[in-house]
C-alpha cells in the first residue's frame, strides 16, 4: 500500500494546507485528500508541484508500507506512562 505523507511534512516545516494551496495553485479538495492519504489515484501533475514546493522527492512524499505493518502498529498495546510528580517527591 503506498500512503502519502503530506501531513507529516507540512507538520514537519509548520505548513498549513492553505500555504501549499496558495503557493501551487493545487485545489483545496485535492490538497486535503492527498494531506488525509485518500488519494485513489496520483496524478504526476499535482505531484510534481508538491515535490518543487516543498523541495522534496516524490519518494518523501509517497512510502510503500506493507499492510501487514500496520496491523501490526494497531495490535501493539499502549503502555501508559507514569505521571510525572511536580516538586521532586
């Protein structure tokens, strides 16, 4: 399965979704789908501007991951972290 990045990276540079939009001329929808990983289909256009816009390579933007990986990172139970006690008792 390949999955799409663009939230990580937009996080990763504090992007907004509307900075990409402005800055690309990429529809609003079209940016949302690919920052949500819903994308059906990839259009090499809109990868393209991506790619020049946020200087990165089509391989940061779009992973292969192999689905049985992400069952796997559900089934893995959460350890809850010790709380942490304010004035060194």
């Amino acid at each position: 399965m390949i999955t799409c990045r663009l939230s990580t990276i937009l996080g990763s540079k504090r992007l907004k979704v509307a900075d990409v939009c402005h800055a690309t001329g990429i529809a609003r929808a079209t940016v949302d789908r690919y920052y949500y990983d819903q994308v059906k289909s990839f259009d090499r256009e809109v990868l393209a501007k991506l790619c020049r816009y946020l200087q990165v390579k089509p391989g940061d933007l779009l992973v292969l991951v192999d689905q049985q990986d992400l069952f796997e990172s559900w089934e893995q139970p959460i350890q809850p972290s010790e709380p942490k006690i304010k004035g060194g008792v």
